[in-house]
C-alpha cells in the first residue's frame, strides 16, 4: 500500500518572540513534507525524511528573520523545536530514533 502522508512542520518560537512577528497572523508560517509509506521502510529513506524535515523547519524558522541580537539563536532553537515537534507528530519509531541519535537528544517513545 501506497499511501502518502504529510506533517506541516510549525515553528515554535519563543513567545515575547513570536508574538510580534505574527501579530494579525491567523497561523504561524508552516511547510508540508509529504512522503509515503515506502519512504520510511529503509534506513535511507528515514535518513531522506529526516532531512526534508530539517529542511522545512529550517524554511520556516529563517523566515521569521527577526533582525533583533541573537536571531541566529533564537531561529536555531526554532528549527531544533520544529524538528522534534513534527517527529513525535508522526510517531514513527524509526525516525523518533533516528532522530535521538541525530540530536544527540533523549528520547521518549509511547506506544499504545
């Protein structure tokens, strides 16, 4: 079975951050990473999507140039949150994992 997925990955910022930068926004910005089940059943394609996350949250997250001290941080700290949030959304082990190693960050899996 083919079937495709996508996740929209959401900046998460800082809010005295991004509360300025989104006035009279109705969403913050977002990207989709659309793939398919065939995607994400080797090791490669994991690492592939992982990367199109990275790469979305990357988008999404300098766009919000704030040209204010630190922006490079806060953008970093941005797409770090980015990428966490949209992998725990998807729930997959495989990339949950790939990305623990990554990140070099803990890791929480919950199973049902």
């Amino acid at each position: 079975m083919n079937t495709r997925s996508s996740i929209p990955v959401l900046s998460i910022v800082l809010l005295l951050v991004a509360a300025p930068l989104l006035a009279g926004a109705d969403e913050p910005p977002q990207r989709t990473v659309r793939f398919s089940a065939n995607d994400v059943a080797t090791e490669a394609g994991i690492g592939a999507l992982y990367g199109r996350i990275q790469r979305a949250s990357r988008e999404v997250c300098d766009s919000l140039n704030t040209h204010t001290p630190g922006a490079r941080i806060i953008a970093d700290r941005c797409q770090a949150e980015a990428t966490a949030r949209a992998i725990t959304d998807l729930n997959l082990p495989a990339l949950t994992r790939y990305h623990g190693v990554r990140s070099k960050q803990p890791t929480l899996m919950v199973r049902r």
